[in-house]
C-alpha cells in the first residue's frame, strides 16, 4: 500500500510562540516526529504542511518532503485540521497525480510517538478494515469521579456513583492526537476521522503527551533528561 504520514505545521501558536520549531532537549519539536516517521517501515511517503518558510526548511533538513506550501488562510487559529488534510490530498492529486491509498496524520506536537506505533497501528487498521484509526490512551481523570456543580451543589457528572473503588469503575479512555488514519476516499467524503467505525490504537501514557502549553513542554523536557521516554 502507498501509505502518506502528513505532518501538519503552522508557523503560529498561540500557546507556545513558534512551537513547532521550539528546541526540546537541543532539537526542534517537530524534528521527533519527522524522525521516527522516517524509521517507519510502513510508511512510503512523508510530507510536511506548512505556511511557514523556516519550519520547511528545518523539515527538509530532518528528511521530510515539503512540495508547497500551505495558503495562510489554511493556517488560521480556527483552521481545522480536516481542512489541511483535503488540502494535501487536492494539491498531492493536481499537481503530482499521486493518490495515496492511506493517510496518516501525525501531530508534531506528539513528539514521543515511536516508529513501531505508526507501524503497529498500520497493522491494526490492515488487519481490521475500519474506516479509520485514532490512537488514545488511558485518561488521566476518569469521568466517572468528575463533578458537576448545580445550584452550588455538587453533581456527579456521570449520575449517581455507586463504585466506591477506582478499580471497579469503567476505564475511560482519551484521544492522545499522535496517530490519525483513514483513506482518502472516507475523508473526502466524510470530512472527518471519526466515524461509525473508527477503531482504536492504545498507546501508552509516557508517550502519548500532547504539548499544548509550556507546562506541557517542560513535562516533555523532565521525560526526555530522565530517560522515561527515548527518541
């Protein structure tokens, strides 16, 4: 199969100025994405989206491709990211004629997912044949412990809790954003990863960290300097 990995990178953030391109430990952020995308063995082609000059070059120096670059207004704040992937597929069709049979979309801002994730989720999304793919991870906050407050009362957000015991409470899971697939055929047509038949790829809790903020990014730095997480 002709498996694209798509990394989405704006140049802009609101959270972390420029965290893309941020040094983690000595490198740029989006540099261990890039990285461990080029040691998979499954996928035969990685591209980079981006409306930022800098952060494609800094991308083609770490070995992805960056065929154009993106329309600002494809790199907005409220840009959605269904919206970059039909860009990349539209664009990828015109003006090279190339038509993936999968797409993988890979968050930069997921740095700790491994070469063997990609791979191993590949394998699970060949093996079943779902519409699509999304990895998660165990929550940290399960919802049934979570609270409501209503007319400055405490509410159990689930309704009422009769497990006394953490273990006897269902698992509850969240999506992590590293690892997004689905063909280009059910994302043209259902503008979306999510479907009535999306699987999941668990993945575990050291490497599913998505940095959104810089307390995000320091947990990363603690992860990385103490050997928790290798890249």
């Amino acid at each position: 199969m002709e498996i694209l990995g798509l990394i989405p990178a704006r140049g802009e953030s609101k959270g972390i100025p420029h965290k893309n391109l941020k040094l983690l430990c000595g490198k740029p952020l989006i540099a261990y994405t890039i990285e461990q995308a080029r040691k998979s063995e499954c996928l035969t082609r990685l591209v980079v989206s981006t409306d930022d000059e800098h952060i494609a070059d800094i991308a083609e120096q770490y070995g992805a491709q960056v065929p154009f670059i993106r329309p600002k207004e494809l790199a907005l704040d409220n840009t959605l990211s269904i919206d970059v992937v039909l860009h990349a597929i539209e664009w990828l069709n015109e003006n090279e004629g190339y038509s993936p049979d999968i797409i993988m979309l890979l968050q930069p801002t997921s740095p700790f997912r491994s070469a063997r994730d990609i791979d191993n989720a590949v394998a699970v999304y060949a093996e079943r044949r779902p519409l699509s793919l999304v990895s998660i991870c165990i929550a940290d906050d399960n919802p049934y412990w979570m609270m409501s407050i209503e007319g400055g009362v405490l509410t159990p957000l689930m309704g009422h809790i009769d497990h006394t015991r953490r273990q006897d409470i269902p698992k509850a899971y969240k999506l992590n954003g590293a690892i997004y697939i689905a063909s280009p055929e059910v994302l043209c047509e259902r503008r979306t990863f999510f479907t009535e038949y999306t699987i999941p790829y668990i993945m575990p809790r050291e490497r599913s960290l998505d940095i959104d903020d810089m307390l995000d990014f320091h947990i990363a730095e603690y992860l990385l300097k103490g050997g928790i997480v290798q890249c």
